[in-house]
C-alpha cells in the first residue's frame, strides 16, 4: 500500500526509544517530513539523533508511538532498498575495487549486471570518481572514501537518504566540497534527505528546515523553517543573511543544551 502524495514521506507521532538497559533516547518525537524535504537535524551531544536515524530506517524499533515512513513500516521501506544510509565511517569493501563497492546495492537487489555497471558509471562520474572506478579503497584520500560512500548509496536512486554526520571527520575545504556534492544530487534526484549534523553552518547550508532537539531523551524543541534561496552553495555561508539564520539556529541549540 503506498500513501497518498500528499501525505508526509516520514510521520513519526509521539515517538519513543527505550533501550533494553532503561536509558530513553527518544520521548513523545514529532515529526513530519513532506517528500523531497532536506531537514537538518541538530542537538546536544547523545539527545538521540543517531537513533531517530536508526529508526526511520528501520534499523532499531520505536518502543512507543508511530512511525511511518511513505506510509509503511520502515522495514519494509529498507526490505525494498528504498532508503540509503551514510555514516561517518564510508564502510567500504577494501577488497573490491571502487566500482565494485559502489554497484554493491545493485548487485544484492540482482539488477542485470550490464544495469549495474550503467548506474555505477554514473553515479562515479556525479560524485567526480571516475577515474578511480578500478581503484583499491586504499587508493583513496578520505573525501573520496566519502564520495564514493554517497555514490554507492545513490546508485539505486533511493526515495530517503539517511546521512548521520556524513563529513564529521573531514578537514573543513573537503567538508565544504562534500556539501556542495550533496546539494547537486539532491538536486538532481530530489531525495528526502534527514542529515544529522553538529555543525549549525552545515545544517543551515544544507536543510529546508533545521530541527534541534532536546538534551536526552531527545524531543524536538525547535523545528526552524530556513528561507535561503536554492541552489545553495557553499559560499552562501559567508553572507549576512546566511549568519543571521545560523545565529538564530545557535541560539536555540544552546537553550537546548543549557535545558540539559
Ligand atoms: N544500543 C544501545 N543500547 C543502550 N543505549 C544506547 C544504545 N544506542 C544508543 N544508546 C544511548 O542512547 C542515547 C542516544 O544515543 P545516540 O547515539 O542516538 O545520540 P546522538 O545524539 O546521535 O549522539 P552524538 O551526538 O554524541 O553522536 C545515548 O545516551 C546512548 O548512549
């Protein structure tokens, strides 16, 4: 059953996580997300945003309230390979080449091999990797690990894409480029896109609206709409009005984090 398009593509109601030892991640969360929406999310550090994350994709259960994402149950959306997740870590296969990790989604979907090879190709040429196609992982510098990490997860054009502090380890020129990467595919694929992050200039830069959540267990305390023009670009970061939207943005995530 798909939901009608109009409906939120994730509607999390009342959302609660309890870990098996008693700690609560998560409490009474509120969230709705139409289709094609980047929202950035922000929050002190262990509110638990990577289990909101882990939730959508159906990777832990929600211990009370509702979650729906497209109108299903989000394991579902993940038997169906419609969402994609990006860590921290780009978590490739060191013994395939980048090409190889970059089809293996395809691959685990059975798409023909000829379909594979296609999607790979291009989505290395989006990401700038083509030359590297028959390259070890080793070969690579750490912003196109990353690269090829996004690659790999948007080869299969997913519906949602999860990015749980994507770029954090990254020195902040390659972070810069990686934003600008991520806003050209989510430009052409117009994915709906939940981007946990601890930089409120990233979130600005990145998200439609900025959420910030609560000290632990996490709820959401502000949810800001950010009315920058699109397509943004890195060097929007530096303007007036990109540092009145970012001042507003820390403002709330310090009351959050003093509410702690
Ligand atoms: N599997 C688990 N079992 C028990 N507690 C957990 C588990 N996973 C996370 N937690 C706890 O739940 C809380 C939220 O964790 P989570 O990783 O979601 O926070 P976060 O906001 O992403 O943190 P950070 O900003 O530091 O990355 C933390 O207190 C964490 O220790």
């Amino acid at each position: 059953m798909t939901a009608p398009a109009s409906a939120p593509h994730i509607d999390a109601r009342g959302l609660d996580v309890r870990f098996p030892g008693g700690v609560q991640a998560l409490r009474g969360l509120d969230l709705q997300v139409p289709r094609g929406q980047l929202v950035a999310i922000i929050g002190p550090s262990g509110c638990g945003k990577s289990t909101l994350l882990r939730v959508v994709a159906g990777l832990a259960p929600a211990s009370g309230g509702t979650i729906d994402v497209a109108g299903e149950a989000p394991a579902r959306v993940r038997a169906r390979r419609a969402v994609a997740f990006v860590f921290q870590d780009p978590t490739l296969l060191p013994w395939r080449s980048v090409h190889a990790n970059v089809r293996l989604p395809l691959e685990l979907a059975r798409v023909p091999r000829n379909e594979q090879n296609i999607a790979a190709d291009t989505a290395l040429a989006l990401v700038g990797l083509s030359e590297f196609a028959a390259a070890s992982p080793a070969a690579l510098s750490g912003g196109m690990k990353m690269r090829a990490s996004l690659a790999r997860a948007l080869v299969g054009r997913p519906e949602l894409l999860l990015l749980d502090e994507p770029f954090g380890a990254l020195d902040e020129l390659t972070r810069e480029r990686l934003n600008d990467e991520l806003l050209r595919l989510w430009e052409r694929d117009r994915f709906t896109g939940l981007a946990v992050t601890h930089n409120v200039g990233e979130a600005v830069l990145l998200g439609d609206r900025v959420v910030v959540l609560s000290a632990r267990p996490g709820r959401i305390v502000a949810d800001l709409p950010i009315d920058l023009p699109r397509p943004r670009r890195a060097a929007l970061v530096g303007t007036p009005e990109f540092a009145a939207v970012a001042a507003e943005v820390r403002a709330r995530l310090r009351a959050a984090d003093v509410a702690a």
